[in-house]
C-alpha cells in the first residue's frame, strides 16, 4: 500500500501543480507548459536562472564572455532572470521589457557612431527575428556600396568610418609606399585602376615612364635624383660627387654640362673646361682659377685667402683695395710686404722723420683715422688733460722731436703766482686741471693748519700771490689787532690761546 501511495506523489504533485499555475505561459514557452520543471524548482525560487540559460544557451554565452547585452551587465550573473523577464502573462504577452525610444546602444557589442545614429531600428534588426541576430560586419549593410568587390572583403574600416562611406581615411603611411608629395593628392583610382588595390608596382617608370625626359638611359632608379614633391625638380645629392655644386652652380641647369655627349663620360672639372673664354687673364695666372674666384659668380672674386696665403694679411681698407692697385705686374710680383712707404709714401706727413714703421700710430682702417701713439712710453706719459689733448697743442711740426717737457713752457701763462714759487708745479697742482690743486699745507710746510686757520682761504694770510715763506709766522703777525693785552705777555699767544677760537676766554688753557 506505501508503495502504491509513494508511485502516486509525483502525479499528484504535477496535477497539484498544474492546478495552481497562475496563468497561461508565452507562446515561446508553450511546448513546456506542462513541464513545470523545465523553468521552476520545487519549493526553491532561487537560482531559478540556471534552468532558463539551460535553454537559453547563447546568453548563457553572452554573460560568460561578457558580451552581449546581457553580457556587458555585470549584475546579470547573479540576478534572477525573472526580475527583467516575467512568464505566465498569456500567449500574447510580450515579456521582453525594451523601450526603444531609450535603450543606450553603447551597452551591446555595437556602439552607434556617426551615421549609424540616424538610422531606423528596423534597418537592421528584422522583424521576426531576434535582435541578437542582427549582422555587426559592414558587408552585411554596404555591400552594394563597396567598389572594391571582394578585393577587400570584410576589412572596411581600415578605410572607412561610420561618419559617411564616402569619407576615407586609410593610413597609406603603413603600407610599402607612403604618400608624400603631390602623391598625397593624387587620386586613389590613379594608381590603382579599376578599384585594383593588392600587387601594385610601386617603381616610378611604372607610372612616369612617358615623363622621363631621359628615355630610360639612366635606368629605372628614378629615386636617385627625383622626389615625390615634383618630377621635373631633380634633388640628385651632387655633393656626394667630386664636384660638389654651390653658388651659381647650383642654378645651372643639368644639360649645361651633361650634354649629350658627355652623359656616359666622366666630366672634366677644371674651371677652364667650361668658362675659358671668360678668363681675363688668358691663362697667365694657370688653371688654379679658384684661388681667386668661387663659385658666386665668374666676375666676382671670392678673395684670393690673402690672410691665409700671403705674409700681408688684408686688414681695413687694405680689403676694398683692387688686386692690380698692388700687382702691377705678374700676380706674385707685388709691392714689398709690411712697407707702407711703398704705397703711402706720398701720404707721409713726417716726411720720413719719424722712420718707417707707420704702424705704430696709424692702422689699416684708415690713414688718417684712429691714429695711436702709445704716448705712455716716451719720457712724457700723458694722464689727465693732456690725454685729450691734441697732438698740435704741444707739437709746432709733424716731426714731433725737441718737444719741451716743462709745464711752464705750455703754461707759463697761467701761472698765478707769477714766477715766485718753483717750476716744479706738479708740487700743488695735477693734469686733471689747473685749478685742481692739492697742496698739503700741514705736511708741506711748518704750520700746520688746524681750528679756525682750517677754514680760512690762502688769501687771508698770503698777501703777496703765495711767496714761499722759509719761516711760520707768529701770531701777533695776524692777531695784533685782536691782542687786548698789547702786548704785555709777548707774542707767544699759543700759551694761553687755541687756533679754534683767539677771543673765547672759555679756551684759555
């Protein structure tokens, strides 16, 4: 009898629970409405997912690999399928909860960018069909638009982004032939005809061989002397031959020297070989004509290096000279080296008195400019005032010889004191200025100065333009009419008396 009742539970049990199923299942699920237990477990609501990703195995997929919709939201693991996604609503119902007015794309595997942003839901995601299925390659959509056919197949966005088809932006930077030049506008179909893109020669005569003015005779190596930026424009480096190309050379065009002739030839490069008929000297001076000139231009002398070559380096105005003001003759007979008088003899205003070592006073600048004379070595330095002065001020005549030394000879004029005092005047006064004077009367003399006779000027006692005295002078000599003694106590005042004041009896000592 157990054994009947226990064989009986289970039907009672799907009986019982068929009777309190609350309504009608979707017509998804329809086919296992009567098998509670392929969605349900028996008294355990939790976990009740791992039954519906049973079925539903590519979202189980999606939510391991973390992609998809459900796959992108990390609280799908643990979250129970039906707190999105209800049942027993009817066969009607519509279970799947997506508002399309505000679904975010950005959390499926294809975020809309660009245009993809405009475009109707329906254009891609069918109807009937579910919207996982919905194509991500752009073949899927653009496949009449692709002018490449299957040359490319599914790699479009290595060219082409969601902004429009028709805006390309293909790094041709990274492939074996970078744009650079007018090859970064020319256009695409140019160089790969009938939207041919892989295998495509990239050697210049492939697509410039009518434009070689050279008709193939200097090969295919068109790299050595063109660039992209212009092919009539050659960029051949000739400084890496033994001809290196400066100055006007550099604007003479190619054929110039490269005549037909001479294409296969070794070139000869003396200058003589193409400028001959414009050597003035008609060969007098050699072949060696880059001694003088350069390649600035055949008329224009680069200056012959006669600081470097010669013992007469070129200073001054001695530069702006003409080469044959010098070189009368042949190019090395010139005028004797370091002899001024050969050229300037004419010029000398000394007439040959001061010797012939002109640079001592004068320079290369100018004969008459910036003359110096190191002054300081003769017998007479000059310091002070006499350093501005000019050399005629004490010199009669350009000879400059028997000049007087003696400040009297020059200022005996000026001399305030009339002859009285020594022509030893440096003693008082300095070449700064005559009446910059700076006698010591406290070493200088015996009386030494000090109180009130400090403030007094040199009038007040010398009367006679400073005769020198052999003596000082007693007091009584400029005191007498202060002595309200009358002279009682003699004329030594200073026993009693100070130099700061001859009236104060407070300084009485």
């Amino acid at each position: 009898m157990a054994m009947f009742l226990a064989s009986l539970v289970p039907a009672h049990a799907s009986t019982l629970e068929r009777l309190m199923m609350p309504g009608p299942v979707i017509a998804g699920h329809a086919k296992v409405e009567q098998q509670c237990k392929k969605c349900h477990r028996a008294f355990r609501k939790r976990r009740q997912s791992d039954l519906c990703l049973k079925c539903h195995d590519k979202v189980a997929a999606d939510i391991r690999g973390h992609r998809g919709w459900h796959g992108r939201d990390r609280a799908a693991a643990v979250r129970e399928c039906r707190t999105c996604h209800a049942d027993h609503l009817g066969r009607k119902a519509k279970i799947v909860s997506l508002d399309r007015s505000t679904f975010d794309h950005d959390e499926t595997d294809f975020p809309l960018h660009g245009a993809h942003q405009s475009v109707a839901c329906e254009h891609c995601h069918e109807r009937g069909k579910k919207y996982r299925e919905a194509p991500h390659a752009c073949k899927a959509c653009h496949a009449e638009d692709s002018p490449h056919g299957r040359a490319f197949d599914t790699a479009c966005r290595r060219c082409h982004t969601e902004t429009t088809w028709h805006r390309v932006r293909f790094d041709h930077g990274k492939t074996d032939f970078p744009l650079e030049g007018k090859h970064a506008r020319a256009a695409c179909n140019a160089c790969h005809p009938d939207n041919r893109f892989p295998k495509i020669p990239t050697r210049c005569v492939s697509c410039h061989r009518i434009d070689d003015a050279h008709a193939g005779q200097y090969g295919t190596r068109c790299g050595k002397c063109h660039d992209a930026r212009s092919w009539k424009k050659a960029r051949f480096d000739h400084g890496k031959t033994d001809f290196p190309l400066r100055g006007a050379h550099r604007r003479v065009t190619c054929e110039a020297c490269h005549t037909p002739q001479r294409k296969r030839l070794k070139i000869d490069t003396a200058c003589v070989s193409c400028h001959r008929k414009e050597d003035i000297h008609l060969g007098a001076y050699g072949k060696r004509c880059a001694r003088c000139h350069d390649e600035r231009g055949w008329s224009r002398h680069r200056a012959f290096d006669h600081d470097g070559k010669t013992k007469f380096p070129l200073r001054g105005a001695h530069r702006k000279v003409a080469c044959a003001l010098c070189h009368k003759g042949k190019l090395t007979e010139a005028a004797r080296r370091g002899d001024c008088h050969a050229c300037h003899g004419a010029d000398d205003v000394h007439q040959g008195k001061l010797g012939r070592q002109c640079g001592r006073c004068h320079n290369p600048r100018g004969w008459h400019q910036d003359v110096v004379f190191e002054h300081d070595l003769t017998a007479f330095p000059l310091i002070g005032l006499h350093a501005v002065a000019p050399c005629e001020a004490c010199h009669g005549d350009a000879g400059y010889g028997h000049t007087p030394e003696q400040c009297a000879d020059c200022h005996g004029g000026d001399d305030f004191h009339e002859g009285h005092l020594p022509k030893d005047c440096d003693h008082c006064h300095t070449p700064n200025g005559w009446r910059l004077w700076r006698f010591d009367h406290d070493t200088q003399t015996d009386f030494k100065l000090d109180g009130a006779h400090a403030d007094l000027a040199c009038g007040d006692c010398h009367k006679t333009r400073f005769r020198k005295r052999t003596s000082p002078r007693p007091c009584d000599a400029c005191h007498r009419s202060d002595d309200v003694h009358e002279g009682r106590f003699g004329r030594d005042c200073a026993k009693c008396h100070t130099t700061r004041a001859f009236n104060d009896p407070e300084l009485f000592r």
